[in-house]
C-alpha cells in the first residue's frame, strides 16, 4: 500500500556524541561520517524489526476497504491515529468519526477494526480511495527507543566504521540480531 511520509523523525535514535563515545573517537574529523552510519543503521534497525523508531506522521492509502473490516498499518508502534478518511470520485474528502472505528495499537500490525455492526462505505475514487494519517514510532527522543534497538546501532555503527573502505568486509556481527529479534513481528 502506498505511503507519504508527512512529518520526517526530528533526530536520530543514537546521537552523533554517543556514538563517538561508543567509537572512542575524540576528534570531530570523522563527525559526518559517523553522522551518516548513524542514519543508516537507524534504517537498517527500523528495516530488521518493521518498527519506526522515532516518532514520525505518515499518511496510508488503499484503494477499498478490506473484506474482513480490518485495515492494517504498516508501521509500528502506532501512537495515534490523526484522521481516517475516504474520498468520492470527485476527490471530496469524507473524514470517517473516530466513533465508527476501533484502533488496535497493540497488534502487530497496528490495525483500525469496525465498531459493531458498522459497515465501511466504499469510496468513490478507484485508486487510493481510503487515507488514514497515523503518527508511529517511540517517542519524540532518541531515549524513547529501547535500549536493545539503540545498542544494535552502536554495534552496526561500530563495525561500518571500523570496516569501511573494505572491499570484504566481515558479516555483521550476530549481536545485531541477537539485539533486533525480540522486536521483530513475527506473524504465524
């Protein structure tokens, strides 16, 4: 399902100070590098676990609503669900009352479920007919994301760095997985 990325995370799970003092690193030489391994494995760590680490807004399209009554997100942990909507074929916007709809944040994924015996009308646009606006991730600070996550970055920050411009470089170390597992959604 497509998504449109409104309000980017604001900082970064690791500091660019902590992930020096992980490096033991003194000098500020290195400082945008070390800032663009941090972004990395921030991305790497939100790839292994599907979570959004920092808080962020995004917006999720789908073109009908499902069979079974359950939309779900594709990110998590969900915070807060801003506005769920449905759109006509002229493009007018029908926001849907919060009344009519139940947020199961606790899943993964996060889902919207109807309440009762409430029916979801069917949008009149044929391509991205539904939107719902959703706020993910942690908190607003690096200190929200759990500790584990926030470690397996140092870890993946520590072997780019201590690695790069290797041409084979070694895999990455097993901590990194050892550290994302317990976060990762596991779906039967």
């Amino acid at each position: 399902m497509p998504s449109i990325l409104l309000t980017p995370p604001a900082v970064e799970p690791v500091s660019l100070a902590e992930a020096k003092a992980h490096l033991r690193v003194g000098h500020a030489d290195d400082d945008q590098f070390i800032a663009t391994l941090i972004a990395a494995a921030s991305r790497q760590v939100g790839a292994q676990t599907g979570l959004a680490l920092i808080e962020q807004q995004w917006t999720v399209f789908r073109d009908d609503w499902p069979e079974n009554g359950v939309f779900e997100l594709p990110y998590a942990p969900l915070t807060a669900v801003e506005e769920l909507a449905s759109f006509g074929d002229d493009d007018t916007k029908a926001v849907i009352d919060p009344a009519h709809y139940y947020i199961d944040a606790a899943s993964r994924p996060p889902r919207l479920l109807l309440r009762g015996s409430r029916i979801w009308a069917r949008p009149g646009r044929i391509g991205n007919g539904i939107a719902a606006t959703v706020t993910v991730g942690f908190g607003a600070a690096g200190i929200d994301v759990p500790e584990p996550l926030r470690q397996a970055m140092l870890v993946l920050v520590a072997h780019w760095y201590e690695h790069r411009g290797n041409a084979n470089p070694p895999r990455v170390p097993l901590t990194v997985d050892q550290l994302t597992r317990p976060f990762r959604g596991v779906r039967l």
